[in-house]
C-alpha cells in the first residue's frame, strides 16, 4: 500500500511515452484511411438500430495492447477492427478499479461506489434501464453475458424509478454449464486460482437451476448435450461467453447487447504468459463478435459496437504494484485506456487524441439510441454520436 | 483508535522486537496522524520476523520524523491528516490487526474518492523521507543473475526484449557448466561478505544443486508441504462458499502454521517463504510467479549483495474441457508459457533492483540455458549493444 521507494531516472525510462503510442495508432489508421470514410452523424436511431458493447475485460495495460510492442498481441483490432472504427486514445476511468465496480459503472455512467466484492445492484439506473423504459422495450431486447456470478446484478439498479425488472435481461455462461453439466467436478487448482482473481463470489458458489436450463434450451435453442458438448470444446470461459452471444444474436437478436470479457484477469496469478495469452484471445473473440454482427442480417448494417477495456493494469515503473499483475495502485497505467467503435455513421480511420472518460459511455449510447439517459454523469462523445 | 491514546500497554502482545521499538517511539507514534501511525504499525509489529535491513529502515524512519519539529512534521504529514475517515475506521483496532486496518482503509479510500490523495500523500511523503535518510553502501557491487532452466523453451521468442536497450545481449552463450559457474560466483561472494541475509539463491523446481551454507535459500521443491497446507487451507476458504478475495486474502495473510513446516532451520527465511505464500497472488500454484515474486521481495526487504533467481517449469494452466474431465497429476507443464514469464521476470526483477540504494552500480545478468542467450547489465555494459561471439558462462561473469 505504501511506495518505500520513490522511481529512480532509470525506472523513468522505462515509462512509455503515452504520446508515442498515440502517435503508433494514429500511423496505423492512417495507413488504412483509404477507406471511404461515411460522414460522420448520418446515422439516425431507427427501430432497428442496435448496439453491442464489449468490455476488453479484465483489465489490459497500453503496454500490452496499442504500445509499440504490444501490437503484435492484438492483430484482429489493428488489422481488422481499426481501420473500420473512430478510435479514442484517452479513456481514463477515475473510478474504483475494481471489476464488477468498473465494469457496473461503465453502464450506469456514474463512478459508483460500492464494495466491489459484494455483488449488489448499482444505486443508479443502467444504460439498459433507460433504454427499455424510453423506447418500451421488453427484457428479451437488452441482454448482459456476464463472466461470473457476481456480475450477475449489473442488468439493473436499485433507482426507485427504474429497478429490477425494468433492466437487461442476465445470462452466465458459466452457471449454465453448471446447471447443464451438474455431474462433472470441478479440479482443485483451477478453481483455486479463479478465485483468487476478483471475482466477487467463488466460482463453487454457482448452482444450477431449472432457470438456467430452460434459457439453454428456449433462449440459446440448444439441448443440453449440445450446449455442453460446444463448451467442453473451447479453451476458456470468454470463449463461452462469445458461443452464448452468438446463439442469442441468432434466436433472440436484443437491440441492446453487453459482453463482458474477463479472461485476461488472469493477470492476478502473476503468469505474464496467460495474461498474453488471455489478450491475444480476447482480440481474436472480438474480431468473432464483429464478424458474427457482419454476418447476421439481423444486425449487418444497423449495429454500432464499442470496445473497451474496464481499465488498465499498474504500470512497470510503480513500486507500490507488482508490473502487470494487478490494478491496484490507480497510476495513470491502470488508470488509461482506449475505446474503438465501429458501425454504420461511425467514420473510419478517425482517431480522438483527446482524454475521455470512460462514463461517456452511456451518454453516446443513449444519443446513438436515441434515449435520454438523465441520471448519467459523463458526457456523451460528439465524434461518434 | 486514536494514536494519542496509545500507551506501552497498548503493545504488550507484540513480540519483543516490535514492543521495544513502539515503547521507544510512543511519543512519536501518538504525534502521527492515525492513517500513518497505523501504516507504521503494520512495519513495527513483525519487526522480530523482518531481515535486518529492514529493522534498521523502519528505526531509521521513525528516528526522522521524530528528529523533525513539530511544525515540519506535521507539514510532512499533512496529506495522510487531511483524509477523511468512516467512524468505523476511526474506532478500529489498528495496533494489533494493522493489515485488516490497511485492507479496509484501501476499500473505504477507493469508496470515497481519496485513494488519490492518499496515493499522492504517501509518495511525496516516502520522496521526502528517502532523500533524507542516507543510503545504505553495501560495500560490494550488487549482483543479480536470474537463470531460465534448460526446460523453458519456446522457438524464436524474442528473449530479453525488454532489457536489450540497457545492456548487453549475448546470443551465443555455451551453456556447458554454466549453473554451476554460477553458484561458484555466489559461493565466492558468500566467502567475501559473510553479512548474513546477504546472499540468495531462489529456485524455481528442478535444479537439483547442491547450494553452500551461508546462502539463504527459497526454494519451490524444498516448500513443498508449507504449499500443500496452504492450498489446503484456501481450498477450505473457499470451498466454504462464504469466502471471497477480501476474506480469503486476509485469512492467508494472518496464517502462521507455526513450527509445523520448518523449511531452512532459520526462522527469518522461513517466515519470509510463508510470506511469499500467505501475501503473493499466484505464488502457491505457478513456481513462476512463486520465482518472480521471492525476488522482487527479498530484493525490496533485505536489499541484498548477491541474487540468483533460477525459473523453472511451471504447471500448465487447464483449459476448460480438462477442468471438468482430468485430475491435477494429469495437468502437465507448460515450457513455452514458463519461458515468457521467467523472460518477464527477469525484466522486474531488474526494475527491482534498479530501486535499491547503489543499484547503479550493480551488475545483472539473465540467462537461458535452453535458447543459449544472456544479457548484462551494469556500468561497465554498454546499453542496447550486442555480442555476438560464443561466450561461456564463467567467461560472462567475469567482463
């Protein structure tokens, strides 16, 4: 908790010049910016607009991302995504930097303050409050796929005007895969490992419920088996994740859609490999998403999707932290990150070098939307909404 | 708990290092304001199980800011008596639960939008007490080698990426010998300086070398059953469905299995490996991070002359398909995952060193048995420069 040691000029040097990696990434759009550009605010809120949002989760640092050296980790969002979306260099959250606290914030638009262990319901009212209270909507058009159990109340709040029942409706992969597959066990390390990331509840927690197998079977349209057979198949709990929202595009196809990613929380075991690895992943998926929202004619052409991680990671240079390994020390490293967004009124190749919040989510999806979004506090991003 | 009704009595349970020295600063202690008094409490209390360094540091602080006015010390201070605290922290029992005090404190700083003022606080205060406290000379250059075992493979990875601009990258290194000309370098160092806590030879699993006395050691293999005892524990925190992080952070951090798993014989370094298990994330399930982490923190507390650091395999992180059909012996290791953290590690544990007083000075080496390339850093290594004819081990250690 407490920096004995204050940074040497060597350590000084081995901060990365935030104005260089602006600089790379401005390089690297410019280099595709011959791609015709759609003037930007020619997009207007249709009924079948749609948004997706996905959280680069948990908790990526610049180093490993749109750094110089970090760019080799991420070749589906330079090569793929990039060229395609207005990129902001500057997302600073200046909130708790904790998952569910993080990432619950980021859909109500307010730095919320709550114990990020304790699971509960945000105070202020989410993004999917508003939007199914504005446009009528009903629950099976707003969806959250959510990583783990605690994240499971971040489809609605407690404000007395919205609530529970007015929010998104919340699927967890995993719980689904408990309910589907009560009889396989689950291996000690593994499980031991998980739970020291911060999840808020551990993972033996989960139960399955009769709930959670009719979502398989009339939310997702698959039977048991089939769900179990694909999960058994993949490499981690995000890929689930991904597998989920892809049913859901298909058979249920919500206008409003949040995919909270988490494998590169990995990061707490300390195996700077995994958390590569859990980035390299998380590119690849979203590059999956993107290309599911492509293919799907439901969502081809009218779908906007943002991409961003919750927050970053400690920085090398800090000696209260331990590198990347955990996001506990609120440095500008672990503070700042980026936000890609991508879809029809969005200019391609646009790159905002100037600092946002990332509060401002919830604003610009409600301007996109076309929805009011009163009780949020940031401020909604005119260069895409 | 208010500092200024601190008193002796207040430290009777303490241990008797730690009593002493809080009876010896109770006037200073009761002066300070409750969020630095209690970080302060959380160094004095295990003072009896801190290296000497150590001891002597957290005397050397306390003798500053008791050496100041009231008026400087209270300008020094400012911004930890400037935060605003919950009655609950206020009443809390820092002086015998300080790390519980600290855990809720963190939470209560994040909640209320002060872990800023209290981040900006706590750095300004350290600048200002590291640049008054003189730096401890440790007469002999500082040597740290970090060695990536023959097993930590991976084909065509950029090795040492990160600490090539700071030394010198050796790509053709002749590994004949290699760890144990090594050894015999600490061994010699041992001999030279027999300051004990001065020497450290960590291991990562495997090496199977036989390590002098006068060396303390940390080794993944030799804690094998303090391991086992703390993931049986956890295991329970959490297979009790009722424990979280917090919960289980804190139970492992107060864990003392007392004389249960005696490691080395020397209380100080067996406590410091309980630590490495009790207060690192990931050090009781990858001999990796275990590595990483020892290093960082033997480097941060005892300051040490002499570090070798050697990785080792790491177990294989299981994908979900495994998780539900196979048992842990079936798991396997991961080399090429294991070479990417040891190549990491190596990369902090230079940082580390770069933080400790005379690190300019000091002379690092990381080597990979497997792929046959080192790097050196120090004064007399020009940065970012290569050499690229064959080079042994030993031949290495002496430019």
């Amino acid at each position: 908790m407490f920096p004995v040691h204050g940074s040497s000029d060597t350590l000084s040097l081995l901060v990365r010049n935030r104005r260089e990696f602006l600089r790379l990434a401005s390089a690297s759009i410019a280099t595709s910016a011959i791609f015709p550009a759609p003037r930007a605010h020619a997009f207007r809120q249709t009924d079948r607009s749609k948004v997706v949002i996905v959280t680069f989760g948990g908790g990526a640092r610049d180093e490993e991302t749109f750094a110089p050296d970090g760019q080799e980790n991420i070749p589906g969002l330079i090569k793929t995504l990039l060229p395609h979306s207005t990129f902001f260099g500057q997302v600073v959250n200046r909130g708790i930097l904790g998952h569910y606290v993080a990432t619950t914030s980021l859909a109500t638009g307010v730095y919320e303050t709550f114990n990020n262990f304790s699971g509960v319901a945000p105070p202020h009212p989410t993004l999917f409050e508003y939007f199914r209270s504005d446009l009528k909507r009903p629950a099976t058009d707003a969806w959250v796929i959510s990583p783990s159990n605690g994240f499971r109340n971040m489809g609605s709040s407690t404000a007395r005007r919205y609530g529970p029942g007015a929010g998104a409706s919340v699927i967890l992969p995993k719980q689904l895969l408990r309910a589907a597959a009560p009889d396989f066990s689950t291996g000690n390390v593994d499980r031991l490992l998980r739970d020291t990331y911060e999840e808020p509840h551990a993972s033996v927690g989960l139960t399955g419920s009769e709930g959670n197998l009719r979502q398989i079977e009339e939310v997702l349209r698959l039977s048991r088996d089939e769900f179990v057979r694909h999960a058994l198949s993949l490499d981690s709990a995000d890929e689930m994740s991904v597998y989920v929202a892809r049913q859901l595009m298909l058979h249920v196809a919500p206008s409003l859609l949040w995919i909270t990613l988490h494998d590169i929380d990995v990061a707490h075991s300390g195996a700077f490999s995994l958390y590569i690895e859990g980035i390299q992943r998380t590119d690849r998926l979203c590059v999956e998403i993107w290309n599911n929202i492509q293919s799907n004619p439901e969502y081809a052409g009218n779908t906007t999707m943002f991409v961003l991680p919750d927050f970053g990671r400690d920085s090398d240079a800090d000696p209260a932290g331990n590198s990347f390994q955990h996001h506990r020390t609120g440095d500008a490293a672990s503070r700042t990150t980026w936000m890609m967004v991508l879809g029809p009124g969005v200019r391609q190749g646009a790159f905002v070098q100037r600092p946002v919040e990332s509060i401002d989510l919830v604003p610009t999806i409600g301007k996109i939307l076309g929805i009011d979004t009163p009780l949020a506090r940031g401020k909604f991003l005119p260069e895409v909404a | 708990m208010d500092p200024r009704s601190l008193s002796t009595a207040s430290f009777q349970s303490y241990e008797p290092l730690a009593r002493r020295l809080a009876s010896d600063y109770l006037d200073l202690l009761r002066s300070l304001p409750l969020v630095l008094c209690a970080v302060m409490m959380r160094e004095i209390i295990n003072l009896d199980y801190r290296f000497p360094r150590e001891r002597a540091a957290i005397e050397a602080r306390l003798a500053f800011l008791e050496s100041l006015s009231t008026g400087d010390r209270q300008k020094l201070t400012k911004g930890f008596a400037d935060l605003s605290l919950s009655p609950d922290l206020l009443a809390a029992d820092w002086v015998h639960s300080p790390q519980r005090f600290e855990e809720d404190l963190s939470a209560h700083l994040w909640a209320s939008k002060q872990y800023d003022a209290f981040r900006d606080a706590a750095t300004a205060f350290a600048q200002q007490v590291d640049k008054a406290m003189p730096a401890w000379n440790p007469g002999a250059h500082r040597f740290v080698v970090i060695v990536l075992a023959p097993d930590l493979r991976k084909d065509g990875y950029p090795l040492f990426r990160k600490l090539k601009p700071h030394g010198v990258f050796f790509p053709r290194v002749a590994g004949d010998g290699g760890l144990a000309a090594v050894l015999r370098e600490l061994d010699r160092r041992t001999a030279e300086t027999l300051t004990p806590f001065d020497h450290w030879y960590i291991d990562g699993g495997g090496s199977g070398e036989k390590i002098s006395n006068g060396i303390c050691q940390c080794s993944w293999t030799g804690s094998t059953a303090l391991r086992a005892e703390m993931l049986d524990r956890i295991e329970k925190i959490v297979g009790s469905g009722s424990g979280g992080p917090e919960i289980l952070r804190s139970a492992m951090a107060s864990w003392n299995p007392g004389t249960r798993n005696v490691i080395t014989g020397n209380e100080l370094v067996d406590r410091f490996i309980l630590s490495v298990y009790a207060e690192g994330s990931g050090t009781q399930v990858f001999s990796t991070t275990f590595v990483q982490w020892a290093t960082r923190e033997i480097l941060r507390r005892a300051e040490p002359v002499s570090v070798v650091a050697r990785y080792g395999l790491r177990q294989r992180q299981r994908t979900l398909n495994e998780m539900f059909s196979k048992s842990p012996s079936q798991i396997g290791f991961d080399p090429a995952g294991s070479l990417v953290d040891a190549d990491f590690g190596a990369y902090t544990s230079w940082i580390n060193l770069s933080r400790i007083a005379n690190s300019d000075q000091a002379r690092f080496f990381a080597w990979s048995q497997a792929h046959g390339q080192a790097i050196a850093i120090g004064p007399d290594f020009p940065r970012g420069t290569e050499a690229p004819d064959q080079i042994g081990v030993a031949q290495l250690l002496r430019l």
